[in-house]
C-alpha cells in the first residue's frame, strides 16, 4: 500500500516538474519580464550567499589568527597544534635531507646550543672584521643571536672593540692570549727555528707569527678561557664572506644530526711546509691505534691506505664543529706529540691539515660533514652552491660557475667519491 501512494506522488511530482520546465521555456522564448525577474531574484540570492561564507571564512581564518598569537603567548610551541593528515603529509614531504639543508626551516629566535663564533684577529685587521661580521650578522646571525669571541696575541684597541659591538646583534667578549700559548715551547731550538724561516721558501715561510698562529688555531683556541663554556664553535676570519642565506640554526642542526666537524672548501696542502706532518702522524696511531676511529676517512686524505698523504684538508680558515673534539684526550694527545716534534717552527705546520687528519682519523666518517648551501668565500676561492634550487631559496650573490668545489686542486670532488654523496648537476664541467 505504503509503495501504491508513494509511486503516485512520485508521477505527480514529475508532472509538475515538467509542467513549470515548459512554462519556464514560453516565458524564455517570449523574453517575458517575468523570467528577468525570476533569474535577478535567483543572482541575489546566489550572490547574498557568496557573500555570507565569504564573511564566515574570513571571521574563522581571523579567529585562527587571534588563538595562534595567544597560544604564542602562552608558549605554546606551533608543533603542540594538532595538525589533519594532509597537513603532516606536506610537513613530512617539506623536511630538508639530512645531508642538504636549504634554509626552510623555521628559524629560532634564540640561542639555544651553547655555541660562539670565534675570531682571532689583530687590531689592524679591524676594518676587514667589521665587513666580515656585519656580513655574517646580515646572513645568519641577526636570525639566531649567537655570542662572539674575539681573540688576540695583544690587548684589542678601545676602538677595535667598539666597532665590533657596534655591529653585533649578541653578546661579545675579547680575549688575550696568555703567553705560554704564543710562544716557543721551551724544547724548541730558536735558533733552528730561526733559520728554517730564513731559508724556507714557501708562503710565510719566513714567518714566525704566522707559526705561532697555526699552533695556536691547533692546540690552545679552544682552552682559552672564554671558550670553556661552549660545545660548538664557527671560526671567523677578517675578510671572508658568506654569499648565501643561513636560514637555519647551524649549530642546533650539527647537535641535533651528531656532527662534530663542517667544512665549506677543501684543498691540498703545499707539500713543502709538512715534510714530516704524515710520518709523524702514523707513528703516533701506532703508538695509539686506539684512538683511530673504525669508520674513519683515511681513504679520503690517503690514497694507498695510509702509506702516504695525499694533502687533502678542510680549509679551517671556516669551521663549524664541536670543541668536545678539541678536548678529547684523542685529539690533546695528538696535539701534544705533534708539537713535541716541532713541526710547527722547523717546518711549518698548519691548523688546517692537522685539523683535518685529527678528524678523518679520530672521528667516525658520519661526524664529518660538507655545507654546499653555505657559499662561502675566502680569498681566491669560493663555495657557491650549484644546486639552482639552493641557490635561489638562500638569496646567494655568488656565481656558479666560479664554485670551486670540484675544480682539479680542491678536493671536494674526492670527499663526495668517499661518501658516495650524489653530485650536484653541474659538477663535470668543472673537471675538463
Ligand atoms: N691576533 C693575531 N691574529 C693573527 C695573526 N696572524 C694571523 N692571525 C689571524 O689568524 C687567522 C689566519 O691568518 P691568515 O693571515 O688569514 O692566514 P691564512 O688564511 O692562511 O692566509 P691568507 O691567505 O693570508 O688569509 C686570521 O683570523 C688572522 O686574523 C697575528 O699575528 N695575531
Ligand atoms: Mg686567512
């Protein structure tokens, strides 16, 4: 019975339907005025609602607004916000790869790793600092705070410190050297000392600060006094430059993915000025093979498994890396014998490839990392990055084409062979 009345409404229904389409279609034919009036009134309405949900939206994306400014100041962090799926999808496919950090992740406020850019500098140097810092400061430090450290063999000028703090968006401290870390060891003898620097005939062969600089950036800048209170450290040298944005917290990534050492150049060393840098070296990791790491990176800086040295180093003249290496008893012990030996003043001896063989030997090869996103420039040579996507995300002013990344005297090409890291596209027209 209930499907009889139902099926005759339903015919009812369809001819009524059918009756007003064919009343609509006269009244169109006949451009009637009371189809105008039919399709106005339906544009209102259609229109007034538009304007309704429009309103709605806009009040709800407002009222959004006004809860994320509380919640910010109630520090309530936005990751404590729940998120739909879609949403967390996106943040997930978003997440930079370990290795390449392009600079999109939100940038901190605050310092959060006890972490100090250090810079050991003369006073006459102060103009080139001051571009170097405001450089730095414009790039990444204004985002992140981080204290300074200034350092030097003399007490800094009234106006070397001013200039300094005139352009810094953090704390600053400046440091004098103590003496016993400038100096000649006592087993040194001067005057042989003297007379390599007479005869040498290599860059600053001739000088003795220079020497006092390179044992100093080996052995004693991270037991200076003003350094005891952090774990990580960027080093700053007067008229270097970074090209590129830092968009993120450098140190907060190398604490948070394990690193202990980041490098932007490396190069060969002049063969002349460490003629007993490897002997040394392998006597002293047979003495102590216990401080050899398993995983190192030997067959990066050797090319026959430790037999010789193939002069591949990080240029420390940019470093980012952990001072707990420095004090490591690995590291204290490979300095000390290294400095036993003299090669600091008879030959000459730098930071930057005992640096460099501490931490391919000591460290596991997975603490060691390369920043392609951070261009960087120290006279003559740049780190631009080829990648166009990193380029362009970080605003770099450098040119590609002058990278000297995988030119034939560098040895950023043999570093990305040893860890099979995929090359930039790019990379072969650097080797031809
Ligand atoms: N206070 C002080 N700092 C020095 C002295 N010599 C060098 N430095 C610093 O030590 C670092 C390395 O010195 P550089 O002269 O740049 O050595 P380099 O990078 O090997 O050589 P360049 O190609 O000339 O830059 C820089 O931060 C210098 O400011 C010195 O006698 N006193
Ligand atoms: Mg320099």
């Amino acid at each position: 019975m209930g499907i009889r009345i139902s099926k005759r409404l339903l015919r009812v229904g369809l001819m009524l339907v059918c009756a007003l389409g064919f009343l609509g279609l006269v009244l169109h034919t006949t451009g009637n005025e009371a189809t105008t009036y039919y399709v106005d009134n339906t544009k209102e309405f259609v229109d007034s609602y538009k304007n309704w949900w429009n309103s709605a939206a806009a009040k709800q994306e407002e009222d959004q607004r006004i809860q994320a400014e509380q919640d910010a100041e109630d520090g309530k962090h936005p990751e404590e916000v729940p998120m739909d799926d879609s949403a967390k999808a996106l943040l997930e496919a978003s997440q930079p790869h370990e290795d390449v950090v392009d600079g999109d992740e939100d940038s901190t406020e605050n310092a959060t790793v006890k972490a100090v850019f250090v810079s050991l500098v003369r006073n006459e140097d102060l103009v080139e600092i001051v571009e170097t810092v405001r450089n730095l400061e414009d790039r990444f430090n204004g985002k992140f705070h981080y204290p300074y450290v200034f350092l030097n063999n003399e007490p800094f000028s009234d106006i070397f410190k001013t200039a300094i703090e005139n352009v810094v968006s953090s704390d600053v401290q400046f440091g004098l050297i103590p003496k016993e870390h400038w100096s000649f060891p006592e087993w040194i003898d001067e005057d042989k000392a003297a007379e390599v620097r007479a005869t040498a005939d290599y860059i600053y062969g001739d000088s003795e600060s220079y020497r006092h600089m390179c044992r100093f950036e080996s052995g004693f800048f991270w037991r200076h006094e003003l350094m005891e209170e952090y774990e990580y450290y960027w080093r700053v040298e007067p008229s270097t430059k970074l090209h590129c944005d830092v968009n993120y917290d450098v140190f907060q990534w190398m604490k948070d993915n394990n690193k202990s050492y980041g490098f932007t150049v490396s190069i060969r060393e002049f063969e002349s000025t460490i003629k007993t840098l490897w002997k040394t070296t392998i006597e002293f990791t047979e003495k102590y093979p216990q401080f050899v790491a398993e995983d190192n990176m030997m067959d990066y800086i050797s090319n026959d498994h430790g037999k010789t040295y193939n002069l591949c180093h990080f240029w420390s003249n940019f470093e980012v890396a952990s001072l707990d290496f420095w004090r490591s008893e690995a590291y204290r012990k490979y300095f000390d014998y290294l400095d036993r030996a003299g090669g600091f003043f008879y030959e000459r001896w730098g930071d930057a490839p005992v640096h460099s063989i501490a931490a391919a030997l000591f460290l596991p090869s997975d603490q060691v990392h390369y920043f392609p996103e951070i261009g960087y420039f120290h006279n003559p040579y740049h780190n631009c990055p080829l990648d166009q996507h990193l380029w362009q995300e970080n605003k770099c002013s450098c040119e590609p084409a002058h990278d000297f990344s995988f030119q034939g005297y560098s040895c950023t090409n043999e570093y990305y062979d040893f860890k099979k890291i995929p090359k930039p596209e790019g990379w072969k027209k650097f080797r031809s």
